[in-house]
C-alpha cells in the first residue's frame, strides 16, 4: 500500500497519464515479483478487488492529484469544519458492517447490505476532475460503479422524479455531528435523469485501494460535472421522490448552496468568484485554471439543463 501510495507523489497535471499508467504497471509487475518474500497482509488480500479494476471509457484522459493531497485535505464537516483534521479523526468510523436502506417510489425497498450491492455491481475506475464550491480543483482516479444501474435493481416507479442520499448518523464517533454547523444528517439529492447519467457514480475505492475514510469510505455519490458538496460521503439512505428534497446545504445557506449546483465559471458564489480554480498539489506553485463550465463534461451533460436558466437553477 505505502508503494502506491509514494508512487502518486510527482504526478501533477504536468505529468502525463501514459506516465501514470506504465508506472502503475510497473509497480503491479514488481509487487507480483516480491510476492514470494513478502506474504500479503490481510489488507491487501483484500484489496485484491481494487488491483484488477479496469479503467472504463468514461474516465477522462487526466492526470491523478498526489494520493497525499486528496486523502489529507478533505471536506468532511461530520468530523470537523478543518479540511486538515479529518483525516484523523474520520478513521473513527466503522465501515463495515454497512448496509443501505432503499425507500420510497421503488418497487423493491429494503435494507440491503454493501457486500450483496458489490456482488451485483462491477467495479470500473474513472479518472474525474472533481471541484469544490470553494475554488479548488484535483484529479481522483476513483473505483465505483454507476449510481443509475444500482438504481435500476430496486426498480423505480414512474413517480420517481428525484433521488435523496443521507449520510450516517452517529454522534459518538462522529463528532461535528454534536455541533449545529450543519442540520444533521448530511442530506443530499439529485434529479433522477442527473442520477441515472452514466457518469454518476457511487465510488467504494480509489487509487487501486480502498475508499479511506476521510474520502467517505465506505459508500459515497461522484457527480463529477457538479461542485464537490453534492458528492455525499458514508451513505446509509437512498429514497426515491415524486418532489425535490430539501439537502443539507440548502437548508443551512439556500443562497449559496442550490439544488444544482452544476459547475459554472459565469455563475458566482454569493462571496467570491467562480472563474477560476486551483489546482490542489503540494506545491506552493500550484497553478490555478480556468474554470470550465460543468467542470469540463459539458458535451456529455449540457442536455439535461437544455432552456433551463443556470443562473436561476444554481
Ligand atoms: N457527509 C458529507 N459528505 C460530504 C461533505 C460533508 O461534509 N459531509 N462535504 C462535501 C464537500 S463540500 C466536498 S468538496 C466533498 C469533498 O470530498 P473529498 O473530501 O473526498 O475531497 O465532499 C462532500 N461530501
Ligand atoms: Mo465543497
């Protein structure tokens, strides 16, 4: 694991994906070749479902963000409104046993549980750009599966016109849940043809290895074309709704926060601008970027809003 890990150290934005690749082959030949001297720990055996996952057509040709930076500056405000701490303090939480519970317009409710939910649902990477409200940007190659197939299992009604997710409840460990920074539990939710596009995903790993825990291990949503909030962590509900539900964001700051949420460099957070971004890395000289409109996948969803008002519908 720590091989991996170092191995995302110098890729950047500079560095090609072919460069990703081939050294990723390199170091599966070389861990296959020390196999015989050093036996697997329990971990990586099980990690083996995270080694084989192809890398599916929807993946854009970019370069991962150093593994340090995404697993160490987080959103995550169950366990702490500072990006920096819960990576600590988020490996409280146990994620397995998990199960999720299916509601509403489906003709299948249920409790099901993740171990039966990734038998049915292969894993595929997908190397997104992936861009928070607040103006910064990075690059996850991760491991998941497509929401809208998931979905199709539990066979939605003719009246399910959106999808609601919610977080884990669970003051104990979870301890920014004891404050009132946001309205508890984390909710979120998306129109149903948002939900079933194929790029919406519900991602279980990331770079060749499991979800960690501060990513939102062990189930979370991936919207790659829509700003980082609405990619809701830890899932435990899924409901599906004849109307728009209220989320998390929305409530606590409706202005700032709205159902879409699409990425959009012409529309701007009430505070500051949404023009342009930068580019998580661990160096002082990280470049900034233009924002692209829906984060750069406008050619695959810019018909879901056709003749909807974006500055509006924010
Ligand atoms: N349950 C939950 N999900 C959440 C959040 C959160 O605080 N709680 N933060 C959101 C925000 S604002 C962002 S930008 C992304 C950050 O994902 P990352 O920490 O994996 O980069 O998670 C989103 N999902
Ligand atoms: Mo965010």
């Amino acid at each position: 694991m720590l091989i991996k890990r170092k191995a995302n150290i110098l890729t950047s934005e500079i560095t090609d994906r072919a460069v990703f690749e081939s050294r990723r082959r390199f170091i599966k030949a070389a861990a296959a070749g020390s196999a015989a001297l050093m036996l697997p720990t329990l971990a990586e055996a099980e990690n083996g479902i995270y080694a084989d996952v192809l890398t599916g057509p929807y993946s854009a040709p970019l370069s991962p963000t150093d593994y340090e930076d995404v697993t160490s500056y987080t959103n995550y405000y169950e366990f702490s409104t500072n990006k920096k701490d819960s990576s600590r303090l988020a490996q409280a939480l146990k994620t397995r046993p998990w199960s999720v519970t299916v509601e509403g317009e489906v003709a299948r409710p249920g409790i099901y549980d993740l171990e039966d939910i990734l038998k049915d649902n292969p894993l595929e990477e997908r190397i997104y750009r992936f861009r928070c409200v607040e103006a910064w940007s990075m690059i996850v190659p991760w491991i998941g599966f497509p929401l809208g197939q998931m979905l199709k299992r539990f066979e939605p009604t003719s009246n399910a016109k959106f999808v609601e997710f919610t977080t884990i409840y669970n003051p104990d460990v979870m301890i920014g849940q004891r404050s009132g920074v946001l309205e508890w539990p984390y909710t979120e939710g998306l129109r149903i043809d948002e939900a079933m596009h194929p790029l919406t995903i519900m991602a279980t790993g990331m770079y060749d290895d499991e979800l960690p825990k501060q990513n939102g291990a062990p189930l979370r949503l991936i919207v790659p074309w829509k700003y980082g909030f609405k990619s809701i962590k830890a899932i435990v509900k899924i409901r599906l709704l004849e109307n728009m539900p209220d989320t998390a964001w929305n409530k606590s700051a409706p202005r700032e926060y709205g159902f879409y949420a699409n990425v959009n460099p012409e529309v701007s957070h009430p505070r500051w601008s949404q023009k342009r971004e930068r580019v998580l890395g661990s160096s002082i000289f990280a470049a900034k970027r233009n924002t692209e409109k829906f984060n750069g996948y406008g050619e695959q969803v810019a018909s879901l809003y056709s003749g909807m008002d974006l500055k509006k519908y924010y």
